[in-house]
C-alpha cells in the first residue's frame, strides 16, 4: 500500500460520505475487492465500530474474509454492500470490467464505490499486470454498467500517478434528510486534532534550544526581502503571521484568531492540502516571495507543504521551515506527548539533502526547535514529486525511526548572525528573480572560496568533510551492468544514509567499451571516477589504488562491479563499524535467476533474460525484490549460518586494510583468481577481530561474461594452483562465527528458512 494510494482514499472518505444517507447508518458494511493486506491495508481508514469491514480476494490469508473462487463473482447479494472500494487490484485483473460489475451489483442504491488504479509506474506482475488507467477509462466502467461517476482525478504524484474514482449507483439527488444526516456522521480523519492540554514532562523532555528567536530570524527576513507576497502555513494565533508587511495567504484548520486582521491578509481554514488543491491556482495569483511552513508536525505532511510551496514560488524566493532540530527524542513522536512537539519533521532535511541536492540548505540554529531556510528554489523539478511514495517509503523504514545524534545535538546548524544567510536574502531580494541569475548568486555565496560562505556542513566527530564510507567498485567491461549498480548504491535506493555520508569510487580496468556516465548522473551517486593507466588482467593493483584514493575511515570492496546492491548495505555497514573496535563487515553474494550462473549461463541464461528478469521484479522500486529472482552464489551456498568463502561487499577500517597490506598483488591470474578469497580469509582470522554479518542484506550478480562467474569452462584449478604456489596450502573458507546485524525484510525470508533448513541438516551429519 503506497502512501498516495492511503491517502486518496482517505480524501473519498472525508469529502463524499460526509452528510450521506450511508453515513448516518447504525452499522456500514465495507466491501474491499482484492483487499489482502500484503503491505498495509485501507482498514484504518474505516476503523469506527460501525464500519463492517470486509475483504475478498483470490488469495488465501488470515487478512481475507472472502476467499474468491472466480475472479468475476462476488458471493454476496445485490444491492447489500454500502461502501465498495478497490485499490491497486484492476491493473492485475484481464478483465476488470467484469469485476467492476460485480461491484455496482453488490452496491446498495445510495452507496460508494470507491476505486483507485495506477495510471503509470513499472511493471509489477502479481501474477500478472495489464494495464494503465486514464479518466476516460472510469467514464466507460461507468458507462458500461449504467452506473454515475460523480468524481475522477489523476494524482500527479510518482510512480504510479493513481487515478480516483467514486461512483454511485445512480445518480445521486441531494434531500433535505440527507443534509440532516451529517449531524449522525461518523466521518473522522485519519489525521486527529493535535491535543493542546499537554501536560508537561520532565524539564530534559521539554528542553529547548537555539541562540535566536525564530520570529526574530523571520522579522529579519521580512525586513530584508520585503516579500511582496508572503505565504504561512500553520497560521494558530498569528504571531508570525502578523510580521508581513504586504500581501500574506495564512492557512490553518484550527486558527484562533479573533481579532479583525488588515486586508491584505487573507485566511483559509482548511489544510494545506486542500487549499492548494482548490485555492492555489485562485489565490495565489502572484509568485511567493517567502513562506514559512509550520503546519501538521508529520514528515509527509511538511514534505508536501514543500512540495506544493515551491510550485507556487519563483526561483528567488526563500521557504523557511520550523521544527527540523529536535530538542530530545520524545518531542518527535508523532502522536504528541510533550509541549514542545517537533514532530518527525526533522526528516524533511535529510530528505531534501538526498533527494533535492540542487536545493541551497541552511540549517539555523534558532530556538525552539532550529529552521531550515532553503534557497534555489525550481518550480518545475518533479524529483519530489515523481518519488513521492518511495521517499515516503524510504523514511518510514527503521533507520529513520528516531532522530539521529547530529539532530538532536543541531551538528550541522549554524548560528543566525552568520554573514552569508543575510547576504544570500540581500540580493535574492535585490536580483531579477531569473533562474540562470539567482543560480549564479548561490554559487558564489555557497563557493568553499567565499570570504563569507555558509560553513561547510560537517559529519559528527569530523571536522573535514569526509565521508564515513569509501566504497571501491572495480569496473571491467560493464557498460551494460555498472549503472544498475551505481543505481542501487545510490541514495535514491540505499536506505538510511544521505549523500554525505559515503562516497563511491569506480575505478575502470581497462575497459575496450566506455562507460556512459551521462547514465548515472540522476541518481546523485556520490560517485569518484577514475581509469587505471596501467591496467592488468588482475583487478588486484585497481582495488589497492582505489584503497589509496579513499577517504573515509570504513573502506568496502566491490571486486566485481557488476553486483547490484541491497537497499540496507551502507546504513548497517555504518551501524556494524559501532559494534567493535576491529570489525570485519560482510554479506552474502547472490546470483540473479533460477540457479548459479555458471550452470545457468550453459542452459542459455543471457543478458536478455537477465534484462526481462530485473524489469518483471521492478526492482527499483524496492531494491529486496532481488531477493526473489536470486539464489545463493556458489560461495555462499550453505546459506546465512553456514561459513563463505568471499564477500563481494567486505568492509574494514583504513587501519585494518593497512595491517594487512591491502589485496595480495601476487595473484595475477585473470579475474584475480583467489585474490578476494584470500582476503576475506586474511581479514576474518585477524587477531582480536570481529566477523559481522549483515542479515538480510546481499549483492546480486549481473550476468556480464566474467572470467570466473560465467565462464562456460572452469579456472578453479588454474586458480587455486595460484593460490597454493602463494600461501603453500589449499584453499579453505574461514571457520569463524559471526555477530548478526540486520533487519529482516519480507523478501529475505525464503532465503533465510532455506538457511535453516541447510544448517539443520548438517547438524544431524
């Protein structure tokens, strides 16, 4: 269940049962077609006791009252449902205007059907997926079953773009008894009125911080900019409502302003969603020359703000957001406990520094809870708005789920006084508010070179810009494969980590084909290229330059560029480096398709299959979907609680990699030969080190032709004839027992169980 998808259905429930005659019902009978609840379900919505809440799909689960038999036959008799909903079901089903049918049958006479379809996004079989929905496909269900199609938009927001639709049996005539009905309405938002009457915690709970005023901060910026139109949202009393001094739009459901306002100010007491999607072309008739955001304290609610604020502001204008530094991690629960209340806006930072790199952030250290001024802004960008339900996703996992230490302690806040946010405000306000202008101004007042540059914003406990994380990548060959790896390193896919915090190094091998690096420029990789100008058919002299060029004090090694990575591998890389002063980091090594590629490949498996395979998962919507068109690689056959023999994702601290030298540069055979094997050996029997695995996370092996994964004729004796002529004994895996870190998605289960099953097995041998 995508969060766009929940929340359009939330928008059905509040606008049009809201004084319906189904609506002042003793007891209301929902009916969701194709209502299993694989990742979440629209239940909450309709949680009020006098919702009967019911589900039918094909599938059989403890979630599903209704197990169907025929995809086209409701068991249920006409006119008995009062609300008919349907999400995220009809583009699985071949004939969807059979089963809508079904629906209108079922529907009582002065009942709902309330039906969202993806009208865009990749292709996601379950088993299968047919189709894309656009408004005139809903004008013909309706047509097609005689039926009346009061309401149909389009969500704008990505990748699925739901269309919306709700229907009624006939057409609906309005009477006096269904106005009066709304008196005995259970209509209620999923979203609960903040409560005021807080009673206050302990004196570190409702602890507060900042050198400055926020409204001393915003009074600057008023007089500075002299906003021509000035935008708030989460208006309450006024307070920095009132610093305007021209043309100001308040917008707040609850406001409590009593007293007569001058008359360039205007309020609507409404939501912001709503006022934006029914005032915003009306009331905003000029471009926002300031705004400061301070609504609903949810991160997807302030992300929308932004979203919808940017869209109506012109590149010269400045969005202050309120909240963003935490005073103590009690304040950011979402369901208010304390006075001081941030909420989990505080995401909203990371977000925009790793989905809106473009953006100018200055983070301020102002009390109570610090603001974000953000500059640069772009109207038409569509980042947000195109991955609005994979941001919403990415920042409701686990690494997310309380603030980190560089919040709550305000690492990256500067004071107000600072020079440059003044000078940024100046002659924003001074310019002639044109994108190529106003870029120009931000790069030299941002420039490291400025005399009064905004101070660089540095990582906890290091004070030189580096990153955490180096991560070497050798590249050989791959054009096809290495931007599918960059993609799911970088921090559009990886969970939990900003573009900070790491940095890739693609080191190409010598390579006869180029690489298109047009092609990962998107992504926002935090990627260092390099070409080796002496290269060798042993990848082995690359990775230790690549080792030299790092510069983060945790440094990893991809041997084999064309791995593509799981979304959680740098973020529990980070957390495994805390757990031991001598940490040894790997995970298992994956290979794409039905069976290990040097037997698949000989049965025809190719890059075409291979490229069928990856789209059919849409694994770039979510990055453990690899998991289910994976097997254990041939070093990692015995699964999660069995020894490997390598890792192609091997994380040290610099101060190991240099007690061990780095890859043996002995080993010249082509491909390496052991070389990876050896390492990993060397590195887990250190002295006083400690293996951690990351469970659940892994590296899945792109078919590309390589010398010792694909090739159709074996080199393991070639190889290990090497490896005996360097070490003088043969090969085998380290046996040593790992400390597990990980957190465990759906998708890795069978794998998981598949472990158990082998480790079982050879215990009783």
């Amino acid at each position: 269940m995508h969060a766009s998808s929940l929340e359009n259905m939330q928008k059905c429930y509040e606008r049009y049962l809201a004084g319906s005659f189904i609506a002042a019902k003793q007891v209301i009978t929902v009916l969701d077609v194709g209502g299993n609840d694989i990742n979440g379900s629209y239940r909450q919505i309709f949680s009020h006791p006098k919702f009967q809440y019911i589900t039918a799909d094909l599938s059989s689960s403890e979630s599903v009252n209704i197990f169907l038999n025929d995809a086209y036959r409701l068991p249920l008799a006409d006119h008995s449902i009062d609300i008919v909903i349907s999400g995220q079901a009809f583009e699985h089903v071949e004939f969807f205007w059979l089963s809508f049918q079904e629906m209108v049958r079922v529907l009582h006479p002065d009942g709902f059907i309330f039906l969202i379809a993806p009208s865009a996004g990749p292709i996601h079989r379950y088993p299968v997926d047919c189709y894309r929905f656009y408004p005139d496909a809903y004008q013909a269900l309706a047509k097609y079953t005689n039926c009346y199609l009061e309401a149909v938009w389009q969500d704008e927001r990505g990748p699925w773009k739901d269309l919306v639709g709700v229907f009624r049996k006939y057409f609906p005539i309005k009477a006096a008894t269904e106005t009066a009905a709304a008196e005995n309405s259970v209509i209620q938002s999923l979203i609960k009125p903040v409560p005021t009457n807080i009673t206050p915690g302990a004196p570190e709970v409702e602890v507060t911080k900042g050198e400055q005023s926020y409204l001393k901060i915003l009074e600057c910026l008023h007089q500075v900019l002299k906003p021509a139109l000035y935008l708030e949202i989460g208006v309450r009393r006024g307070i920095s409502f009132r610093l305007a001094q021209a043309k100001a739009i308040g917008i707040d459901p609850n406001f409590e302003i009593s007293d007569e306002l001058p008359s360039r100010f205007q309020l609507f007491q409404m939501t912001s969603d709503r006022f934006f999607e029914s005032h915003g072309g009306t009331a905003l008739t000029q471009k926002i020359d300031l705004a400061f955001i301070d609504g609903m304290h949810w991160f997807e609610f302030a992300l929308r703000d932004f979203m919808n604020v940017e869209r109506y502001a012109h590149p010269a204008a400045l969005i202050v957001i309120d909240d963003i530094f935490p005073n103590h991690p009690l304040q950011t629960s979402r369901e208010r406990q304390t006075q001081v209340w941030t909420g989990d806006v505080w995401k909203l930072y990371a977000c925009l520094q790793k989905y809106r790199p473009d953006l100018k952030l200055i983070p301020i250290d102002a009390a109570p809870a610090g603001l974000l001024i953000v500059a640069g802004l772009d109207p038409n960008n569509r980042v947000l708005w195109d991955q609005y339900n994979s941001i919403i996703r990415d920042f409701s996992a686990a690494e997310y789920a309380e603030p980190p230490i560089t919040a709550l302690e305000r690492q990256a806040a500067i004071s107000a006084n600072t020079s440059a946010i003044w000078e940024v405000a100046q002659r924003l306000a001074e310019s002639d508010k044109q994108p190529e202008t106003v870029k120009d101004i931000l790069s030299q007042i941002f420039s490291p070179n400025a005399q009064s540059a905004i101070p660089r914003q540095e990582k906890p406990g290091d004070n030189s810009g580096k990153p955490i994380v180096s991560l070497i990548v050798i590249s050989y060959n791959m054009h096809r494969e290495i931007p599918r790896t960059i993609r799911s390193l970088s921090p559009l896919m990886q969970h939990g980590v900003q573009v900070g915090d790491y940095e890739i190094i693609l080191i190409d091998n010598g390579s006869s084909h180029a690489i298109d690096r047009q092609s990962w420029q998107e992504w926002n990789a935090p990627l260092r290229y390099f070409e080796i100008s002496n290269p060798t058919t042993s990848p082995v002299p690359a990775i230790n330059w690549g080792l030299e060029l790092a510069r983060g004090e945790l440094c990893g090694v991809m041997i084999d560029g064309a791995r593509i990575a799981s979304p959680g591998l740098l973020a529990r890389v980070i957390q495994a480096a805390r757990l031991h002063h001598r940490p040894v980091i790997s995970t298992l090594g994956f290979h794409l398709g039905s069976e290990v590629q040097m037997i698949s490949v000989a049965k025809g498996y190719d890059q075409v299959e291979e490229d069928r395979l990856l789209e059919a998962a849409n694994w770039t919507e979510d990055g453990y979907r690899l998991f289910d068109i994976s097997v254990f690689a041939g070093s990692s056959a015995g699964g999660w609680f069995a020894p490997i023999a390598e890792s192609n994702a091997l994380f040290l601290p610099r101060k190991l990699w240099q007690e061990l030298g780095g890859y043996d540069e002995q080993f010249v055979t082509p491909g390496g030969g052991l070389a990876n094997l050896d390492m990993y050996d060397r590195a887990c029997t250190l002295p006083d080190s400690q293996l951690i695995l990351l469970l659940g996370e892994g590296t899945f092996h792109q078919v590309h032709g390589g010398i010792a994964t694909n090739a159709l004729q074996p080199r393991w004796q070639e190889f290990h004839d090497e490896y005996l002529k360097i070490r003088g004994r043969p090969f085998q895996a380290p046996q040593v027992t790992p400390l597990y870190l990980g957190q465990i998605a759906p998708q890795t289960l069978p794998s998981i169980a598949q472990s158990v099953q082998i480790a079982l097995q050879r215990a009783t041998q």
